[in-house]
C-alpha cells in the first residue's frame, strides 16, 4: 500500500511545485487574453499572425488548411515545415475561441511544458524538487525561450527539448532502450512537426557528446548496477531506429517539405561554400568560385545569411546583468549596434536569473572524474555557446588582430566546422539558435549547484559574508566601469538614425539600463543570499517552507 501511495504523492509534489512557472505565466499571458491583444514583435507580426490567422479560419469552418492561397501566388501549408498544420498541438485552434485566445493559450501552454519538462529532465539527473523547479523557472521563462514568443516554431521546439534530451539520455545510458526509443521519437516528431528541424539535429550532435562522456567515468566501470554504455554499433543501430519511428510519424509533413524544398532559394548559388559543395562540383565540373575558406562575396542570398544572427560575444554580459544592453520593445534603446562587428539580434535578452547563473558557475568542471553529470552538461554548454557565436570564432579573432581578404572571418568557427562536416547543414542557419540548449545547460547545471550548496552549508558558513563581499565589490566596480561607457554610448547614440522597424534609439533609456543592471543583479543577489544564510544558521529547520522562497525570487528576478 506504501509503495503505491509513493508514486501519487510525488505527482503531488510535482503538480505543487509546478504552480510557481504556472501563476507567472498566467500573469503573463492573461491580462493580453482579457484585453484582447497580441504579441506581434519581429516575425509573429509579419508572418506567424496572417498565417495563424488563416489557419484558425480554416479549421473554424471545418477545413484542413492544405493551401494558403493568400501568400505569394499560393503556398501549399502541407509542404511549409515552419506552418507546422499537423502539429498536434494546432488542435487547440479548432476550439470555439477567438484566435488571440488561442494563439495565447499555444503560447502560454508551450511555456508551460517548457518548466514541466525541464522538472522532468533535471529530476532524471537526481535534483531535489527544489532544484529541478529552479531549473525550470530559469529556463521556461528566461530570456532565450520566452522571447521566442516573436518565433513559435522554435518556442515549440525548446518546449519539447528538455524531454527529448531525457529519454536520449536514458537511450544511450542503456536504461529501458526500447522505451527509450520510442518516447526519443515522439519528441523529435513533435519538434518536427512543430516546425524545427534544425532542433533535432542539434540534439542529435548533443546526445553524441554525451555519449562520448559518460562511458568514460569510473562509476560505470566500478558499479555493475549501473547503467552500462551502448557499444557504438548498437548506438548507431538504435539511432537509425528513432530516425526511422520518426519519419514513420512525421512523413506526412516531411515528404511534402522535402519535395518543395527542392524550389527553395537556398539551393540558389554560384559559388562552393563547403568542401561537400566543392567536392560536388568538381565532380560536376561546375566552374564555381571556391569560397570556402575566402571571404563569402558572390551569393547575396541565404549563403550569405548562414550566419546572421550569431550571438555576440558582448550579448554574455547579459546573463549576469539583466538588460545591460538595453531593450528592443516597448521603446528601443538597444545601444550595442554601435559596435563595428554587431549583427541582427536574435534574443532580446539572454537572461535567466543571477542565482541560477552563480549556482551553475559553482559546479561547471571538465573534469569527468570530479562530477560526471556536472561535467557532461559543462561540455555540452561550452561546445553549444561556441556554435552560438557563429561568425565570431577563430576567423574573426583573426581578422581583428591582423585584418586579411584572404579568410572570411565567419571561418574556423565551430558552426564553420559544422557546416564542412555535416552534409546539407549549410542548408540550416542562424547559429544563435544552438544558444537554447546553452540556456538548457545552464538550467540543468544550476539545479546540480542548487543541491551541492545544500549539503555544503554547514562547511561554508564561515565564508558567507566575504563572498557576499567579493559579490558586491564586483557589482560596485561594473558600474563605475559604466561611467565612461555611458559617456562614449550617449556620444555615439546623439543623432543616430531611426531604423525603420524599431523607431529612434532613446539615449536616455539605454543609460538608465547601463546603470540599473548591476544594481538589479546586486539586490537580487543579496536578497537570495539572504534566504540561504537564514537556512545556514538553521532557521530553515524552524519554517519548512522557507526554501520555497528562493524560486518566488528567482521567479520575482526575471519578471522585473
């Protein structure tokens, strides 16, 4: 009786805990439901809306939305991966509702089962409740996810992510394989039919990672109980497997987009920009400029867009001080395009909370033998950033210190070295997408530091107060560092030209944000502090709940 008890009563503890992610997004989402409004920023206003709006239509009047006839001189929605019309999610636009309610509901519930998975994943690595609800907040409603709300495809993709990575992970640690399998290529089809492709490959890369580390740690040599590797025949077998379950359920979708595909812009060029393009066209004898290592100048099409979008160094700052680059909406005061290198941005902000980042730098390790969990999500942060970055890899740290015409700066960059040893990833683009499984990591490594600093606390009393020291100095010292800062970018900003989408840049916003994120990353920082030096002196065995504070603030940080 006890042991069938167990089971419900830690559905119960989920489904509390899970009430945290749950009241923020309702805090988000419904007073847009009750005002009847949008969010319309960047491609959901030019593409997602008329679309969707569309789709809602057809379904509403008891159709299949096969063809769009109002895009261009007619779109076929059944071979348009990023309409995603079989979704199985997209049922909720057949309900009786107006559709900003349902395209709010799609939204918010996507987030949603963004926190649940991420519970679900972080538990699967052994974290308590209360770590794995950290995760979940810091990734579910951090700055690369929830500002995926202006691309809903790649939000339904980093919804089903945390999962996938689970039972990916369960398959090549050998745990219930078959199942494994199965549920492996459930996520994947929902990513695909959600509209991103891409997202399965990168965790597809990402699981191969993983199984390079794990194998190699002493406890599954020392332990037989334990989980033992697949041997690398049986890997590739049972990943052969889930390809093959996920075309099966995804076909209908993948074959209509394969044949359309074929009339894409994408396979228009006049130039090799990878050995797999060179190698094609020597043996076509095609006399096409080799422009895979020179500077890419002859395509002026998605060639040349590849690696828009990468993730600017400078964009790191971010995740400790929250808008320090300023802000795109509701009034654009975005300052860093004043440097001669910056790109299109793809996130507004990368932020997902101060304590989650300090908890996850707590425990980052290469070393496998120190924390084998610890170290597999560190490699796989550290690999997915550096492909985040895209263009600004070995290639432009180069050109920066001896300028060259001879090498592209977006070459030798680990993107670059995706793109020559992948066949048709050249075809994929934007590399600042790879930065949601970083926000993954991060998440996922936070909850590991979470439970490593419960059970130091009574080690680390005595050090408290210095490092809360070294903590503000740290802040303190950022922003008088903002002073001159502020005077070259008010200088820079005075005159500067509206873009056109976006309206006048306000001088007067990007200084206050230089200013106020140190001190917001400041307070929070002691705030949470707070709560743990409370539990380190033993108020926590007085007042159970008070634990329960440190996701309320995480939460309170982000949604400042």
């Amino acid at each position: 009786m006890q042991s069938a008890m167990r089971p419900k009563a830690s559905h119960r503890k989920t489904l509390l805990w899970m009430l945290i992610p749950t009241s923020a997004i309702v805090f988000l989402f419904v007073p847009l439901m009750v005002q009847d409004e949008i969010p319309v920023f960047r491609d959901a206003g030019h593409f997602y809306y008329p679309t969707l709006h569309f789709e809602h239509q057809q379904w509403q009047q008891g159709r299949v939305p096969l063809w769009n006839p109002q895009d261009e001189l007619g779109r076929p929605f059944a071979a348009d991966a990023s309409v995603g019309v079989f979704y199985p999610g997209k049922l909720i636009f057949m309900f009786p509702l107006a559709f900003s309610t349902c395209l709010i509901l799609y939204t918010a519930l996507h987030l949603l089962v963004a926190a649940y998975t991420t519970f679900r994943a972080a538990r699967y690595l052994k974290a308590t409740a209360l770590a794995s609800i950290i995760a979940a907040i810091s990734y579910s409603l951090g700055g690369a996810v929830l500002s995926q709300h202006a691309n809903i495809i790649f939000l339904v993709s980093a919804a089903w992510l945390p999962l996938a990575l689970l039972y990916g992970l369960q398959l090549i640690r050998n745990e219930n394989r078959s199942r494994a399998c199965i549920l492996l290529s459930i996520c994947l089809a929902l990513m695909l039919l959600g509209g991103d492709p891409q997202a399965v490959v990168h965790l597809i890369i990402v699981l191969l990672v993983c199984w390079f580390i794990l194998p190699r740690c002493p406890q599954h040599a020392s332990t037989p109980t334990a989980p033992t590797r697949l041997p690398l025949k049986t890997l590739l077998a049972t990943l052969s497997c889930v390809a093959a379950i996920t075309t099966a359920l995804t076909a209908i979708q993948l074959l209509p987009t394969l044949e359309w595909s074929q009339r894409s812009e994408r396979n228009m060029r006049s130039s090799s920009q990878t050995v797999f393009q060179w190698a094609g066209d020597s043996l076509k004898n095609n006399n096409f400029e080799n422009e895979v290592v020179a500077p890419k100048t002859t395509d002026h099409n998605h060639s040349q867009r590849v690696y828009k979008f990468s993730l600017p160094p400078w964009q790191l700052a971010e995740l400790a001080l929250p808008n320090v680059s300023g802000k795109l909406y509701p009034q654009r005061n975005h300052w860093t395009f004043l440097f001669p290198d910056s790109q299109s941005i793809w996130f507004p902000t990368i932020y997902q909370g101060i304590i989650p980042l300090l908890l996850a730098i707590s425990v980052i390790t290469l070393r496998r033998r120190k924390d084998t969990i610890a170290a597999m999500l560190s490699w796989v942060l550290m690999l997915t950033l550096c492909a985040a970055l895209g263009t600004f890899g070995l290639g432009w740290i180069w050109n920066q210190i001896v300028p060259t015409t001879t090498i592209a700066p977006t070459n030798f960059s680990l993107y670059w070295l995706l793109t020559n040893t992948i066949p048709e990833y050249i075809d994929f683009r934007y590399p600042a997408k790879w930065f949601v499984l970083t926000s993954l990591m991060l998440a996922l490594l936070a909850s590991r530091g979470w439970d490593q600093f419960v059970r130091r606390l009574p080690q680390i009393r005595q050090h408290v107060f210095p490092r809360l020291v070294i903590l503000g100095t740290i802040f303190t010292l950022i922003g008088i560092g903002c002073i001159p800062l502020s005077n070259w970018i008010d200088a820079k900003l005075s005159g500067n030209l509206a873009d056109q989408f976006l309206g006048p840049v306000s001088s007067s916003g990007a200084l206050r944000n230089l200013f106020t994120a140190p001190l917001h990353a400041l307070i929070a920082s002691i705030a949470i502090i707070s709560i743990c030096i409370w539990g380190i002196f033993g108020r926590w065995q007085k007042y159970p709940w008070a634990p329960t504070l440190i996701p309320l603030l995480i939460l309170l940080d982000l949604l400042i």
